[in-house]
C-alpha cells in the first residue's frame, strides 16, 4: 500500500450521517438496499445503495448513525443513481459491518 499525505487524506469527505429512509433494491444485481441518509442543514439528504443485507434488517436501518464519503461523483447503479458511499468492514465472511459512532454526534460531522 502507498503512503499517502495528510492532504490526501483532506481530500476524502467523511461525514456521519442518520439513516432517513431505506427500501428493499430488488433490481440490483447483488443483494442490497437503497438507503437515504441525511447529513443535516449543511449538505441535506444524499441516497446510496448498500449491499448490507446479511446484518441489517430493512425495518431496523432507519434512525441508525453511518459514516460515508460525501464527495465522490454521483454513480449510477442499475436505474438508481447513488450519491454517496456507505462505510463498512467486512467480517469473517467478507459481509459488511457498518461504520458508526459509538456516541452521540451531531449529523453532518466531518471525520478528522
């Protein structure tokens, strides 16, 4: 893996954010669900799809805090257009773990 500089890494926008909506994503091609995920006054509501559904009921994921870079270029993803990337570890099984807070923050912080 290459070093990179602390500018670099400037370059990357984390931001938390509270999971607003999530729907089942039937039309994508591996298992997944559309999320809505809202970053406060400052950058509003930015959607994704995350293929999380081996951990994460449906009705579970709205309120839930996430981490995800907010500034890579739209994607286009089957007729679904993501904005965002979602962060997560993969376990043992290479399924996505989430990455969130273990404390209250306000939406919107920025990882530093």
């Amino acid at each position: 893996m290459s070093e990179i500089t602390f500018d670099d890494f400037l370059k990357v926008d984390i931001r938390v954010g509270r999971i607003a909506r999530a729907e089942a994503f039937p039309e994508a091609r591996n298992p997944a669900f559309k999320l809505w995920v809202d970053f406060g006054p400052d950058l509003g509501e930015r959607k994704t799809s995350a293929q999380i559904t081996k951990h994460y009921a449906l009705e579970d994921l709205p309120g839930r805090m996430v981490a995800a870079v907010v500034n890579f270029p739209p994607r286009q993803i089957g007729k679904f257009m993501s904005e965002i990337l979602v962060l997560g570890f993969p376990d043992d099984d290479g399924e996505v773990v989430l990455i969130a807070p273990d404390l209250s923050v306000p939406v919107g912080g920025r990882l530093y």
